[in-house]
C-alpha cells in the first residue's frame, strides 16, 4: 500500500475483534523504529476525563484571561503548577437537546463525546453516533494492542428512562458505530491485567488467539478469489483484505511491545524509546475504600498505557449522572441532590467540593504526566487530555457554556496557558479541532459541528 493512502473510515469494517482503520504508515515509524535509526517524534495521545451535573460556574471560571495562571478559581486551585500547559474556552456549547427536554442527564454524557443526538424514532434503542474516541481509534488503533481504552468508576448499569432513551445513554461515552456503546471496565487489577496480557490466575501472559499463518491463508485465498468476482465485489473483498492487514499490523504492535519489554527487562535499551525517556510508571492498586485513591489508580493505568503505547485514546467516566456519593468530603449526599441548589449556600458549598475533588484527581494525573520525560519533551507535551462535563450548570441544565479543561500540547499543535474568555462554538466544533490537532483527518465534522476552533492551535 503506497504510504499516503488512506481508505475512508466511512468504508471500514470491523473483524476479528480488531479496529480497521487504516492510517498513514508514516505514524508507525515510533513503535517501529529500526536500531540505530534516529528517534521519531513521539506521537500524540487523546484523554478524555468526565464528570457529571456541571459547576459552580464562578468558582469555575477564571475572572479573566490576565489572572488565569496566577490566580486561579478555586476549582482549578491544584491544577496551578501547570497550568501554563492548560487550556480554557469559555463560550462552547452543548448539544441542544430538543425534542428530548425533559431527558437532560440521559444526554450529558451521551452527547459529551458524539455531539449528537440520539434517533428520536428509535428512543429505546441505542442510536446516536459514533464518539471522538472512536474515531481517533478507527485511524491510530491498528498501530497499538488496545484500539482504544474505556474507563470507568462506576458500573454502566443505570436504571431510568428519560422520555423514554435507552439506558445505556446514562452511562457510556465512547460508541464504536451510532448502534453499539463501547463497555468501560471499573475493576483496576482487570484495566493491569488487559494491558499486559496477564490472566487473573498466576499472571501468566496469555497466547495471542491471531496467527500469522492463518492470515496467509486468508489474503493468498482471497486474492485468487478476487479475479473470479464482478467489480463490486471485489471491492466488497478489497476491504475485507485491508481488514485482514490491520489485523495483522496489530499483532506486529503487540510482538514489538512484547520484544521491548523482553529487552528491557535483560537490561538493554528499547528501541522504542529514548534512553533520557522517563521509565514506565508503578501502578499499585488501592487496598481500600477511598474514591481518590480509586481514581488515581485509574489515572495511573491511563499513563502507563500512553507510556507503553498499549493504546493513544482512553476515557474514564469519573461518575455517571444521579451517581456517586463522596464520603471523603465529609458528607452523605450523593452528587444530583446538591446539584438543585436553588442558590442554597451549603448545597452550592457541596457541589463546589464535589467538582474540585474530581478536578484535583485530573490534576493528579496531568502533573505526573508533565514530571515524565518522553523525546525532547514530556509525556503530557505528546498528549492532549480533556476535562469537563456535559452540562453547565447542574441547577438549571444549561448547556451554554460547557466546562473544559485541555491539558497538553497535542505534538507542539497547540498553544497553552491561556484561557479564552469568548470563544465562538459548539462541542462538535472542540472535538473537531482536538482530532484534527491529534492528526486525525476527518471527512466530515463531528456532530454539530460547522468548524474548527482556530484560536486553539498554535499559530
């Protein structure tokens, strides 16, 4: 395949249990980059971190972009050390969500990532469209073991029918196609296990299922096949045969993965990093009940897997709506009751507890990120990492000015430490433009979206 060839992720298929997207081979060249050879440019990760029900806006928001780095909000109190690696966009919207009004929590999730709608015709099923995440994977994941990772804290198992939606709208972010929500795992061990092909018994590494001669097989009997097809089914077949190769380009990643691994572990240098490359981080999982300790250890593993290039996109559902409670904060009330404040001080108090908690556990993992060193820069350089929640303000559901947090420089694509005070666009229009500064062309916006956000790029 010539190296600027790219089939369209419109014509993708899915196989094997495998991502299909096709990208440039050009972006192989860190996982794969011969010895001896100069060091490629690490390439960039996506991270999405999610809370639910929306902020105190004036504990929020910046008083202006001037103070934004040296006197921040309170909820951003921690995020302080870095952030001239941040940035904020006041002014982007959400989704409107007529002609589903009185369904708010079942689409601030579901929304977060697609910036669609679900089918109004189909309320009962899942069909809305595929996420950010999604796409990112359908075009970077055949270059690592895991397309994509989903976090999450909760289990996906929430129980109401907003005007009548689908349950799983409460819960998941991240849907592979408009018809099939992507499952996040909540057990920590099970995330450690996954990345490192580990069982649960013994800790043994599992056999790769995917072998290499079977696929031989398949593309040499295929090909023969094709010259017997009419043309549109060689084309039908011709996908399927690019199908078969991601697959195989796959099991290149996980074999490289595990050869460097091997290597390092005898104590020679891997050929897929620097050797003034920060080691892979320790990831200990939390003996007990303390939900920053959980979440920081889910924080943790999403490091480890951008480290190690076991996968460029993972999200992680902090809370789903009308969920969780938080003992630490020293109260009972879970997160949607204080959120109906009605201006009521102690219910503002708790709500502004509750988003700052979740903002330090972001900021827990964005300031390691900026401590590891990763090619001529950092780890958290090479990534781009997004916060934030579905709605604005939990009172009232508004949508008009969604809270963000990007931390990362995106590869040097975009310019941080500011915070922008009115930014025109809609969330289709952000996730747009952080795809686009991933390297991810796209055919088409998405969702809402009509453009890209200019003013985040660096100029």
């Amino acid at each position: 395949m010539a190296s600027n060839h790219l089939i369209s992720r419109r014509t993708c298929l899915r196989g094997l249990g495998a991502s299909l997207g096709l990208p440039l081979l050009e972006t192989m060249g860190w996982a794969e980059t011969a010895k001896g050879a100069a060091a490629s440019k690490p390439p960039v990760r996506l991270g999405f971190m999610y809370m639910p029900h929306g902020v105190i806006m004036d504990q929020f928001w910046p008083s202006s972009p001037e103070s934004f780095r040296t006197s921040p909000p309170p909820a951003l109190e921690s995020l302080r050390p870095v952030l001239d690696q941040c940035l904020l966009m006041k002014g982007i919207s959400g989704v409107p969500i007529t002609p589903f009004g009185s369904a708010p929590h079942a689409l601030e999730l579901s929304t977060w990532l697609t910036a669609a709608l679900p089918n109004a015709a189909k309320r009962s099923q899942i069909h809305i469209a595929i996420s950010a995440d999604q796409i990112f994977a359908n075009y970077y994941g055949a270059l690592t073991a895991l397309p994509s990772l989903e976090l999450a804290t909760m289990p996906q198992t929430h129980k109401e029918n907003q005007e009548g939606l689908n349950e799983g709208y409460y819960s998941h972010c991240s849907f592979r196609s408009p018809t099939q929500a992507m499952p996040a795992e909540i057990n920590p061990r099970n995330v450690l296990n996954r990345l490192f092909g580990k069982s649960d018994q013994g800790g043994t590494t599992t056999a790769n299922p995917l072998d290499r001669q079977m696929l031989d097989l398949v593309i040499g009997g295929a090909k023969d096949l094709r010259r017997k097809l009419p043309h549109g089914d060689q084309q039908k077949l011709d996908e399927y045969l690019d199908s078969v190769r991601s697959v195989e380009r796959r099991i290149a990643a996980i074999e490289s993965r595990q050869k460097d691994a091997a290597l390092e572990k005898a104590g020679v240098a891997s050929s897929q990093r620097k050797a003034s490359d920060s080691p892979t981080i320790e990831v200990k999982i939390p003996e007990g009940d303390k939900r920053s300790e959980y979440m920081q250890v889910m924080c943790d593993l999403t490091i480890l897997a951008f480290q190690t290039d076991t996968t460029r996109v993972s999200t992680y559902i902090g809370s789903t709506p009308n969920g969780v409670s938080y003992p630490e904060l020293g109260f009972s009330d879970t997160h949607h009751s204080p959120t109906h404040h009605n201006n009521e001080a102690e219910k503002v108090r708790k709500v502004a507890a509750i988003t700052k908690f979740n903002i330090d556990q972001f900021a827990y993992m964005v300031k390691k990120m900026a401590t590891l060193r990763e090619g001529d820069g950092t780890l958290l350089d090479n990534c781009l990492m997004m916060w934030g929640s579905g709605l604005e303000d939990g009172n009232k559901h508004t949508r008009e000015n969604l809270p963000f947090i990007i931390a990362g420089k995106g590869g040097g694509s975009v310019e941080t430490g500011r915070f922008l005070d009115n930014v025109k666009g809609n969330q289709g229009d952000l996730l747009t433009t952080l795809l686009g500064c991933a390297g991810v062309p796209l055919d088409r916006p998405i969702g809402i979206a009509t453009k890209e956000i200019t003013e985040i790029r660096k100029a």
